[in-house]
C-alpha cells in the first residue's frame, strides 16, 4: 500500500468529528494501516468518547495475530467477537445515516 493511501486513511480518521463518522472510518480501513497506525486509532475513539471502538480495534487485530489450526480458522471465539463487533459498528454507521 503507497503512503499516500495510507495518508489518505489517517487524514480521514483526524478529520472525523462523530463516534458514528469514526465507525465508518474503521470499518473502511485496511488491517495494514489498522495494525500499523493503531495508537491513532486508539487515541481518536477515546477522544470521542467511543470505546466501542476501541473494542472493535482490540478484536479486528487479535484476529490478525490470533493462530489458526489445521484448517487454518481462526479460533471460534476470536472470530465470533470480531464478527460480533463488525456488526455492531455497521448497524451504529447505518442508524446514524438511516
């Protein structure tokens, strides 16, 4: 990925002013920039006040370290909370617009 897509990621993150446009924000995001530029991530939902977020973060990246097994799935648990949180975020997204 260039750095002026991943510029393009964190100019978008400083610019979102809700926990709603943040939300967006996240769920658009690449892992890469995700796992590489986190502490940003971090610091905006707490700015916002949006822990969710913050958990949405904490489960999207245990899925990128998480060991898979013979099959290569992710463990039940680590998936089932990340796919918990990528719903919560998106129905939070599309009640803001809807």
């Amino acid at each position: 990925m260039s750095n002026q897509r991943q510029n393009a990621h964190i100019m978008r993150l400083n610019a979102t002013g809700t926990a709603q446009g943040l939300a967006l924000v996240l769920l658009e995001v690449p892992d890469f920039v995700l796992a590489q530029y986190r502490p940003l991530f971090d610091a905006r939902c707490i700015k916002l006040e949006f822990v969710g977020g913050n958990r949405f973060i904490a489960a999207r990246l245990a899925v990128l370290a998480a060991a898979r097994d013979a099959q290569g799935q992710l463990p039940h648990d680590i998936a089932h909370e990340a796919e918990e949180w990528r719903i919560a975020l998106a129905e939070f997204v599309v009640a803001d617009h809807g």
